[in-house]
C-alpha cells in the first residue's frame, strides 16, 4: 500500500504542468520604476510596453534577471543594496526575499546560471568595496551557499555568456563609502572586464590602457556568439573627450569606439545601459544626464544618435532599431529615423529595461 500510494503521488507530481513565461503573458522586459506618490515597483512589460505584472519594492529598484526556464524575477535594489526579491511573475507574489550577508551589499545585478539551478549576485565587501559574486540555490528556496572574488573594485553588471557556464563580470574600479556612495580612489581606480568560471576561477581579464582607468566599465549586454558590449562611465576631467562603449570577443583585443564628429562630449561623460539590437547587427547606448542614444555598428563604427530627455533603460526592439524607456514614463522605439512611442505609464523608469528570453 505503501508503495502504491508513492507511485500515484510521484505520477501526480509529474502531471501538474510546469508555468513557463507563456502563464505570466510572455513579458518581453522587466523594468524597475517609481510612482507618483513616491513608492518602487518592478514591472513586467510586453514589447510594446504594456504592463503585464507589478510588484511593489521597500526602496528603489535598480536591476532584475529573469530565470531562463520558470516565470521567476529577482528585483535587485539599487547600490548599496541590501535586499533582492523572488517574483512570481504569473501571481505578482513574493517567493523570497534576499538579503546580503552581514559586510556585504548589493550592487544592483544579478545572472541565473544556464539551468537556472544557481543565481548569482553581484556584490561588494562594504568596507573597501572589493567586489564579490554570491551564490544562491534555487531548487531550496534561493538559499545562500558560497560566494568567490569578482577580481575587482566594485563590480556592477553581470552576465552569462549564451550557451556558456561562464560570467562576465563588470568590475567598475571605483571604491565608495558605503553609506552614500561618494568615490573614494578616483586618482588610483582601475576597472576590469574579468570572465570567471562558476566556481570563480578567472578564465580571461581585460583591462584598459593607464589613460583610461577612470572609465568605469558599468553596463554589459552580450550577442548570442559571445561578443560581449560594454559601457563606461568616465570619472576623469570632463573636458577630457573618452569613449564609453567598448567591444569584446575572448581571446581579442578589446575595441573601443568613437561616437560621430561633434558628438564627442554629447554623453557627457556617462553610458548608462547597452543593448544589441535585432540580429545583433547594431549595438547603441544611453545617456540620462546627456539625453542622447547613440547608435553604433557591432564593429565599432558610429551610425547615428537620437535626443531624447533622461533616457536611460535600453532593450532590443523586434520591429527594429531599440527599445527605450525614459524618467518621463515612455517607452518608445528608436531608430535612426528617430522616436515612434510606444507606451507612456505615470511612472518614471529606472536605468534599466531587462530582457525575458533573449
């Protein structure tokens, strides 16, 4: 009887369908937000920028990932942070609430490995900002089992390389006081792309020439052949022209390119999300203090750029061109003919449009 009673409970089990982001309406982003009265949310948006799903967030939101396979969210709060949150996308329930250990902070990023089994955090050590990946278990509940070395200052974004078991970690250079975030060694900052095994094993570095390790490598997005873009936030003199995307293939020298003539100070100084767009053919970033996206080749060469005020969050558009969010609550498309909206909700997004199945 016994036995029986476990084969009909095991067939029961396997019966019961599993939800995939088909049940949570096949969300194309996710995007953190504020509200009018002051509250943060994070949103489940369509590719049109239609909201699909909210959950409210105890303070602001900065980033999220998505898990690869279940209809699952992790909100990161933004740096210094000290909770994530496990969304049920289907419901807009809490599945669990993350907290850093004790001298650690969140710094607004996060990756699920390529079988969802593990996520890992992007993290520093509070005290000297030496950066940190965490680890957590998924299959027990988003249990923390280990971290290893971000092999730098800082780290901000993290990835997973396609089809790879390898991160890419954004190592930013900068220390900061980790109550309020103010730079602590400008003068001797030294930033780092680092690819690392899942047990931290640093497989590949690439780092900068000495005139430009004051450009903060912050934001990545990755094209589904590994080709990594990344893009900077430059903490030198601003009268000082730099670029802020770079491009990288492992084992290659890094590509850093140059915006359009006369747009050298347009940015200034800072990229604040990337994305390769449809067919990973083009890659542009955004700029929230300059109001500006600009538009490059996936080999370097500048193409175009649209203004648009405190534009920020950056995604690929399927129609063409990219998806952007903005403070002003648009969503809109872009392309080198320019802005065709999309939606506007009254809200105002955050720096980041996070894609779901990409």
């Amino acid at each position: 009887m016994k036995r029986r009673h476990f084969l009909a409970s095991l067939a029961a089990a396997v019966s019961v369908p599993r939800l995939s982001w088909a049940d949570a309406g096949s969300p194309a982003f996710l995007a953190a937000a504020k509200s009018p009265d002051g509250s943060y949310a994070i949103w489940g948006l369509t590719a049109e920028g239609a909201p699909l799903f909210t959950q409210p967030l105890p303070g602001r939101g900065h980033a999220a990932t998505a898990h690869p396979d279940r209809p699952e969210a992790v909100a990161f709060a933004r740096r210094p942070g000290t909770f994530a949150l496990v969304i049920d996308c289907v419901t807009g329930g809490l599945v669990a609430r993350l907290t850093p250990p004790e001298g650690r902070q969140f710094n607004g990023h996060g990756a699920f490995s390529g079988d969802g089994a593990r996520l890992y955090t992007s993290e520093v050590v509070a005290e000297g900002s030496a950066g940190r990946i965490g680890i957590w278990d998924v299959a027990r509940g988003y249990v923390r089992v280990g971290e290893f070395a971000s092999n730098g200052i800082g780290p901000h974004e993290i990835l997973r390389l396609p089809g790879q078991e390898v991160l890419v970690v954004a190592n930013g250079g900068i220390q900061t006081d980790p109550s309020d975030r103010t730079p602590l060694n400008i003068d001797t900052m030294r930033p780092n792309l680092s690819y690392l095994s899942p047990e931290g094993e640093v497989l590949e570095v690439v780092e900068l020439a000495p005139e430009l390790w004051q450009n903060s490598i912050r934001h990545l997005s990755v094209r589904g052949d590994g080709r990594v873009a990344f893009c900077m936030q430059w903490q030198g003199d601003l009268m000082e022209p730099v670029p802020l995307l770079g491009l990288h293939d492992r084992g290659q020298k890094v590509v850093l390119a140059d915006p359009l003539p006369g747009e050298e100070f347009a940015m200034k100084g800072y990229a604040g999300s990337v994305a390769f767009g449809q067919g990973g053919r083009e890659v542009a970033i955004t700029s929230p203090r300059g109001g500006m996206v600009q538009a490059y080749s996936a080999e370097g060469e500048a193409l175009w750029s649209v203004r648009r005020a405190d534009v920020c969050g950056l995604g690929v558009c399927k129609q063409g061109g990219f998806t952007a969010t903005d403070g002003a609550g648009l969503v809109s498309q872009i392309t080198a003919q320019g802005i065709v909206p999309l939606k506007r909700s009254d809200v105002a997004w955050d720096n980041h449009l996070i894609p779901i199945g990409i």
